[in-house]
C-alpha cells in the first residue's frame, strides 16, 4: 500500500528496523525509479516542506483521482455508484475529476457503497499527494543539476 510510503519518505533520518527495512526501501523504488527515490532520500526531502501554491497538488484532484480508481477496481460503473451512493452520475463525475470538492456526507456516501473506508480513500489521497509532491522536487531539482 502506498501509505508505507509516506512514512519512508517523511521520515528519511529513520533506521530500517524502524521504517520496516531495506524491502520497503525497495518498494518504493519502484514508485520512483531507483535513482530518484535515492536522491530524494539524500536531500532530506520532506512532506512538510514549502512549496509553492501553485505547485501543491489539491485535495480534490488526489481524492477524485482516488474515488475514480476504486470505483474502476471495484467493478462499479459511474452510474451503478452513483445510483449506490444517492448522487448524480454527473455530480460524481465532476468529484472524480476533482472538479468539485466533496463534502465529507459524500465522501462517507461514495465509500461506503465501493465497501471502502473513508480514512482509506483518505490516505489513499494522501499517499499520491506525496508521491506526486515528491516527483515535481524531484524534477524541480533534476532541472537546476542540468
């Protein structure tokens, strides 16, 4: 699960019997390609770093994109969950496409009836928010090496 992820990458100063060894390490590689996850490691890359407004994935997006996914690997069609959750077809659209932001009565809705918790679609989000953040440092720091 992408979760143990963050925990890697928030927290690079951790030994490896605390952040579950050099397998999580390499699980992560394959997240980012080995000398990405690597440079990330050594720059003491942070979640809780600053960036730029701009730069900062939304909530919205990584939940949308992460409803979207579920939904996809559950089995259900747009209509079918829709239908589920008591929401328009349209309406759920716009929240997968993180068009819209979700209130947390939808959001307990629209999990509930793919049989996932909300706090995992939640982290879920979180997680791809990280690896996302991670990328653009990543690319960000790539860029001024070149």
């Amino acid at each position: 699960m992408m979760v143990e992820n963050i925990l890697l990458l928030d927290s690079p100063s951790r030994s490896p019997e605390t952040s579950r060894g050099s397998a999580q390490r390499a699980h992560s590689a394959d997240k980012l390609d080995d000398f990405s996850a690597e440079h990330v490691l050594e720059q003491n890359w942070d979640a809780s770093m600053p960036m730029a407004p701009s730069d900062e994935p939304l909530l919205r997006e990584a939940l949308g994109a992460t409803l979207r996914d579920t939904r996809r690997q559950t089995g259900f069609t747009l209509r079918e969950l829709a239908k589920l959750a008591n929401v328009s077809p349209g309406y759920l659209s716009e929240l997968e496409r993180g068009r819209k932001e979700v209130s947390s009565e939808l959001l307990a809705s629209v999990c509930h009836a793919m049989g996932i918790s909300v706090a995992s679609a939640i982290l879920e989000a979180a997680s791809m928010m990280t690896l996302d953040a991670a990328a653009a440092e990543l690319a960000s720091s790539m860029a001024r090496v070149n």
